[in-house]
C-alpha cells in the first residue's frame, strides 16, 4: 500500500512586489524538519513560507526592493 505524504506548497520565490503581508501560524513541516509560516497577504492571498528564526506571529513582511531591512523581508542581492 502506497502512502502519500501531504506537503504544503512554500513559496520561494516570494515574487508578490511591494504588498505587505502579517504572520497568522507558525507550524512545524515534519517532511522539512523546519517551521513555516501562513502569510495572509493584503491582496487577499495565502501563502506559506520558511519561518524567519525570530518572527512572531501578528508580525508583518514584505518583499521588494526598496523595503527596508529587518527580518523576514524579501529584498534582491542587489538591494542589500
């Protein structure tokens, strides 16, 4: 008998520009020995991402390029 595994889907890429987003659960993926993150995102969209080590939930992120650095922004290398 075959076991299938369920696996929430990570974003990686964190390609949504300049909408912030707040931290609703921090969860443990047991497939990924890490903790991830819902993001609930002010366009109305929910994502799940790696957890920042130090984020809290109610916190909020964003990713772009001119946002400012603290933890758990997205900004390219070019940026930094």
């Amino acid at each position: 008998m075959i076991h299938l595994r369920l696996t929430c889907k990570i974003n990686f890429r964190r390609n949504e520009k300049d909408i912030y987003g707040r931290i609703v659960t921090i969860e443990y993926d047991p497939n990924r020995s890490a903790y991830i993150c819902l993001i609930h995102y002010g366009d109305g969209e929910k994502r799940y991402i790696l957890h920042p080590r130090g984020a809290i939930i109610g916190d909020t992120i964003v990713s772009g390029t001119e946002v400012p650095i603290k933890m758990g922004n997205a900004l390219p290398l070019s940026a930094v």
